[in-house]
C-alpha cells in the first residue's frame, strides 16, 4: 500500500500560464527527477533526497510553446572512464530537438551537444531513446544513439555518433504506415527487442522493427477509435541467462487513451489480454507506467485520479482476476495529474500536477 504525502514535498516554484503542454516528469536513478512544467521554456533537475530543484532554461528549443518531450539514456562503458556513468538528455520543444550531457555528480546541464531544427513548429510532439543499444565490435563501447521522434510527420529515426559530435543527428529513416492524419501522440522502444511502439491520434497502436523499418503489429482494441497518449511496456524475464539475447522475456504493451482505457497487449500475438476502464468523469489517461519489477502499474488521469495495479502475475491469471488487480485508488485535490515515474526501489511513486510534484510511499 502506497501512501499520499499531506503536502506536496518536492514543489518548484515555476510560473506558468496555460497547460498547452504536459507537466513531464522523468526519473534517473538513483535519486533524481526531470521536471517540466506547461508552457515554460526550462527543465528542472530536482533530488528526490534533499527536494532541492536546480532551473535550467531551454529557449532555444522551447521559447513560446513548452517542452514536448524528454528523455534520459545512460552509458556504462566501464571500459571507457571518460563516459562511465554519462547521462545524455533528449528533449524536444516546440522549435526542434537537443541533445545534452548531464553531470550529475555536479549537477550541471551542459551546452547543445548536438540541436536538430523541425522544418515546421510542432514537427515532433513525442520522442524517445532507443533503448538497445549499439555497441563497438572492437571495445564493447557504445559509439552510436538512436533516438526516435514522432508527430505529424509519421516517425523519423536519427543517429548521433559519440566519438564524432560535431556530426549531429543524422536521419537514418522514416517509418510511414501511409495512413492519412496520422499524429503520432507517443513512443515507447524496448530494452530486449529491437521495436519501437507508436500511439496515434486516431487511436491505433504500432508495433514497429527497427531492423526493416516494417509493422510487426497493429493493435486496435473493440471501439478504440480515442488518442492513444500514452505507452509503456511492461517486460518481464521468465527465462534468465548469462547472455541477453538467450533470455525469454515476456513483454506487453500497456497504452492509455482519451476514452478512460488503459488496454494491456501481448506483444509476441498482437492480442489484446484486458481493458480496463476508470470510471471517474473527466478520467483521460494522462500516463501509464510499469514498475521497475514489472509488479506494478500507476495510471493516473487529468481529473486527478492515481490508480495502482498489481500486474505481478500479468500472462498468469484470466481476464477477470487482471480485472481486479487494481489495489488503490486515489482522487487528488492537486488539480490534473499529468505523469507518474517509481523510484528506483518501487518504494516511492512521483507525480506531476498542476501545482508541482506529489509523493505516495510505501
């Protein structure tokens, strides 16, 4: 059981006057938060230790719109000191999209590594990290990043060369399904599989192989015709092995939408495991996200809603008793709920609202 602080405890004093874009909330282990908050052209770094906050501004890439989306990878090249340990931050606003190193150990946000300016604004409204990576066949370093972007122009895939910076991003390639209005909302790519998963306005669900740039699946739930704005993947390993690639990992993907569904799919079928709806008027899905065990799930909604699943058994119990996997529900005076991020520990579910950054604890 899980336990919603009184008051706020992290709370950044951040002026703000529309909630044209989401309040993005982004964990990095061990102890640290990315913060954005609706119109506004900064990103906060706050510790989940001492609650302090540490204002970046980004007007390059966000001046008069806000910050889209971003995302963290690390690179542990214990090989390689110079990048043991190194952060690199992806973040996309409403003029393009930067890359930057983070220190946390100074906390301190570095000058654009690499910027890639949109043809038109609004070009990219969601992006992410590919999570596996590439690695040197000679050292094991990791010399190539993927990253993936997606909006109204379908989804781009772009390399950054670390051992040659002043490269930039290069396009690598375009996944286009040819459907007409297709706004991609959200992304999600894989640690174990080389997929990307895209959510659409129109509410179709993507599942992509980044080796061919082909659709594996499309996924489209019984009247799912509502924005698919947000994704996770829940992928747990049943067969563990010294070697990745021998492992068997059990992966599904988790979307939330504007009609109140968060649907769980399998990914390996294409199959649609359950629905589930929240009830709640006003209760659009704002963010879906799985547990570090892969144990739990936390939805939360713009009416200001949490709701935590124990998926502990997903792909072991039947539809009806996933159904009532759902152990807590809390409807919050903190005004919309935007994003949700666990610690690294599961102990601790951070969330973002229309007045800063709550805190439930085991």
């Amino acid at each position: 059981q899980y336990h919603l602080h009184s008051s706020s405890p992290i709370s950044p004093q951040i002026s703000s006057s529309s909630l044209s874009t989401p309040h993005l909330l982004l964990p990095i282990p061990p102890n640290y938060l990315i913060y954005t908050k609706a119109a506004s052209s900064d990103i906060f770094l706050v510790s989940s230790t001492n609650k302090q906050a540490k204002q970046f501004p980004l007007s390059d890439i966000a001046e008069h719109g806000g910050i889209f989306f971003v995302d963290y990878i690390k690179l542990d090249d214990s090989q390689q000191q110079d990048r043991k340990g190194m952060v690199y931050l992806l973040i996309g606003g409403i003029n393009g999209m930067i890359l930057r190193k983070l220190d946390l150990d100074q906390e301190r946000l570095s000058d654009s590594v690499a910027f890639y300016p949109w043809n038109k604004p609004m070009e990219a409204f969601t992006g992410c990290f590919i999570r596996k990576l590439f690695r040197s066949a000679q050292s094991s370093a990791v010399d190539v990043i993927s990253v993936a972007v997606g909006g109204s122009q379908g989804i781009s895939i772009y390399e950054f060369n670390v051992m040659a910076p002043s490269q930039g991003f290069q396009k690598k390639i375009t996944l286009n399904d040819h459907r007409k209005n297709s706004f991609i909302m959200s992304l999600k790519s894989s640690k174990y599989h080389h997929i990307l998963v895209s959510g659409a306005k129109d509410g179709l669900i993507s599942v992509w192989n980044l080796n061919n740039g082909r659709v594996i699946h499309h996924l489209a739930g019984e009247g799912y015709s509502d924005c698919v704005r947000t994704l996770d993947l829940c992928e747990k390993v049943s067969k563990k092995s010294m070697s990745v690639e021998d492992q068997i990992i059990d992966t599904y993907i988790i979307s939330g939408s504007d009609d109140a569904f968060i649907r769980i799919y399998d990914f390996n079928t294409g199959k649609l495991v359950r629905a589930l709806k929240h009830d709640h008027h006003g209760a659009l899905i704002s963010s879906v996200r799985v547990s570090h065990s892969t144990n739990h799930l936390c939805t939360v909604t713009i009416n200001g809603s949490i709701h935590l699943y124990d998926i502990s058994t997903l792909g072991q119990t039947t539809s009806s008793q996933l159904e009532q996997a759902e152990f807590q529900s809390v409807l919050t005076d903190c005004g919309s709920m935007w994003d949700c991020a666990f610690s690294e520990d599961d102990k601790n579910v951070y969330f973002s609202h229309d007045k800063g950054i709550a805190q439930m604890s085991q």
